[in-house]
C-alpha cells in the first residue's frame, strides 16, 4: 500500500447497479490501507461537504454506496459483501442496512473478477449480506463461460442500457418474523398525525404508510413529496421504535427503517416525462432515502413491499388480487416488478426481481489520510487490520 503526498493508493471499482452506482472494494485492498475503515471510506467519497467535491461520492443517497467483497467462508454463500451508506454533509457510514442495487453491482462484480466459477450461459452468485445475515442469488448470462461487459437489459430511472442481472432474495425475513409488531397493519401516531402503516422486515426494516390517512396519494412528484418530508420524518422516527432499531426519545439512524407512502394506481407522469397509465401497475409507492424523496425504488424497499403486498391485510395488499403472485410498484422513475414464492404455510420464501448493471471504471483512489480537522487519523486502539483471509465482519 503507497502513500504518497498525505495520500494513500486504494483500488475500487466503480459499478451501478440498478438505479445506484456503488464504489466496490476488495476485502484485501482496505485492510492494507493505514486507516480505520470507516475513516478511508468517508475521505474517498469526500463525505463532510454536501457536495462531496473532494472524493468520488456523488452527493446523492444513491450514489454514495460502498461494498467491501471477499470469498466466502460461510456454507450457502460464495461472496460475503459488507454495505455501507456513506454520509453526504455528515461524516458517517451506516452499517445497519443492505442494498439491493448494490448487491447486483457485485453479483456483476464477483463475476469479472473471477470470484466464482463460471458457467457455460448463465452463472449464479450466491451472496451473504454481512450486516443483516440476508441470503441473495444473483444470476448473471455467461455465454460462452465468458465474463459479460456490456449488456442492454434496461430498469426504470436508467436510460442506458447494463449486464441483465436477476436478483433474488430469500427468506425468512426478519428476525422475528416480517412484521415484529405481530400485526399487518395499525395506526400509528407522529408529529400530532395518526396513519395506518404496515410494518415490515423483509429487505430492510420498512415502514409502509397508507397515503389518503397523509392527504397524500402515493402518486407524488419529486418536489410535492420533498415539501411533506417534515411532515413524514416523525412517522419514521416512530417506526425505529415500532422496529426495535431505537428506544423513544433516541435518534433515528438516517438508512433504516425505508419509509414510503402507497396508494392506489392512478395516471402520472414519471420523472422522465413518460407517462404511466393506472392500468400498467398495481400500486402507487413513494419512498424517502436518507431524507430526501427517493427518485425509483430502493430494492430492499421493493422486497419490503413485495412481502406487505403477498401479505392479507397489509396496507399494500388491499391493492392486490388475493392470488397475486407479482406486483407492479408505480415508482417516480416507472414501473418495477417484483415476484415471490410462498411456503405452504403462505409466508414469502423468496423475492424475485429483475436489474441491469454495468462497470463504470476500474480506479486507484488517492485517498487523503487526514480527517475531517486536517489531523492524519490512525485506527482506534485495539482496532487492528483483520488478516484479508478473515470474515468480513460488521465495524463495531
């Protein structure tokens, strides 16, 4: 590992996944790195400055995404991948989350560098998401046994084309089933407003309000909806605790719990000036990421309201046929689908859906060792480097 100039050389890739670009670093290569982790990932992404202007962060919940990779020890699993949200004005990382677009990203990932044994058309990845212990299959066209570059598999928000990669995540969800509160849905009370939620863990930790309770109709505009953020920000502060994330009173992390609106299918206008018709999809949803309108779908959010919508009762599922096995999410970029399959029992064994992804650059970032005051950082006493063979492992 050189350090040259107050700089250190770390190599990344740069992958966008879905409707999310994420920084994709080798376990090997931040271990090497004469920084505590999560100091190297909030100097490379420039974290600190709203406009993230000295790192390659992009200034957007989106696109200030990493993933730390390596083989897996784990038994089921072939890639371990740990997730990070990296803070935008905030020097932060949050660990207390996946993401779905990023798991594609390094479904792709593991693929061209040969982390996986390829196969003659198609080569499955199977992926352990070290914060949430979630078990992912990504699929990816081999033809030939050969790595794919360029792909034209095209998702709503993105308007080119990427590597068509199937993306599927399997259950159970949630630690103690996918709705702790042990009910479907229920009202809950914020900010002097009452709304009927369901809350869910599948994906992500969600919270899914009814829209008509918020004079809302799931249906909104980028700007309409970044005017009632005040106005949904406590419902999710609430739903930390519904989740167990938090305890009254405490702050709410800013990935977890996914919080957005949903209402019936009706005509809109998607952020691309497309126009969607109420008959080409099932259900109005709008989310928040990391305070701000979300501009699609995050895919953990998708799994979340795939499983409310397989769910009788769900403030999702009232939209829905009873033998529904697919839904069609009206988001604010288009229409994404999700699948799922049922045990006998009725609860959701898996969540199914389709993505792109695509290789932006192969990098070597020059990432500064000083902090956020200038001072070089060093890593915590006791916070040594893991040999690069170790488990990943969630950052204390």
């Amino acid at each position: 590992m050189e350090e040259l100039n107050g700089t250190v050389e770390v190599a990344a890739a740069w992958v966008r996944g879905g409707t999310s670009k994420c920084w994709i670093f080798a376990a090997e290569a931040v271990d090497a790195a004469p920084l505590a982790l999560e100091t190297l990932l909030e100097n490379a992404l420039g974290s600190g400055d709203a406009r993230q202007i000295d790192g390659v962060g992009g200034a957007t919940s989106t696109t200030s995404k990493i993933a730390v990779v390596a083989r897996s020890e784990h038994a089921g699993a072939d890639v371990d991948y740990l997730f990070g949200q990296v803070g935008i004005a905030d020097r932060v990382v949050e660990w207390g989350s996946n993401c779905g677009n990023c798991a594609t990203a390094v479904g792709l990932y593991a693929v061209q560098e040969g982390l996986v044994r390829l196969g003659a058309e198609q080569t499955t990845v199977r992926l352990r998401n070290v914060n949430t212990g979630a078990i992912l299959r990504t699929s990816v066209p081999t033809p030939g046994g050969r790595a794919p570059e360029r792909g034209e598999a095209h998702v709503p928000g993105v308007a080119s084309g990427g590597v068509p990669v199937d993306l599927t995540f399997e259950g159970p969800f949630g630690r103690e089933g996918a709705f702790p509160t042990g009910r479907t849905s229920e009202g809950v009370q914020a900010g002097g407003r009452t709304a009927e939620a369901t809350i869910v863990s599948a994906g992500a930790p969600a919270l899914l309000l009814d829209a008509a309770g918020l004079g809302l109709t799931g249906a909104e505009g980028t700007a309409e909806l970044t005017e009632r953020v005040p106005m949904l920000t406590p419902f999710r502060a609430e739903g930390a605790v519904l989740h167990g994330i938090i305890a009254p009173g405490e702050p709410a992390p800013n990935a977890v719990p996914k919080t957005g609106v949903v209402g019936p299918a009706r005509d809109y206008v998607a952020s691309d000036g497309t126009a969607v018709a109420a008959g080409e999809y099932d259900v109005s949803v709008r989310m928040l990421s990391m305070h701000a309108p979300h501009p699609a779908i995050g895919l953990t959010s998708a799994v979340a309201v795939a499983v409310a919508a397989a769910t009788p009762g769900t403030v999702v599922s009232r939209y829905l046929p009873a033998d529904a096995r697919t839904v069609r999410i009206g988001t604010a970029s288009g229409v994404v689908e999700a699948s799922w399959t049922t045990a006998p029992d009725g609860t959701v064994e898996a969540v199914s859906l389709h993505r792109a992804a695509r290789r932006l650059a192969t990098a070597v970032l020059h990432v500064p060792t000083a902090g956020a005051a200038g001072q070089p950082e060093a890593p915590a006493e006791g916070a040594q480097r893991r040999p690069a063979a170790a488990p990943l492992a969630v950052p204390a």
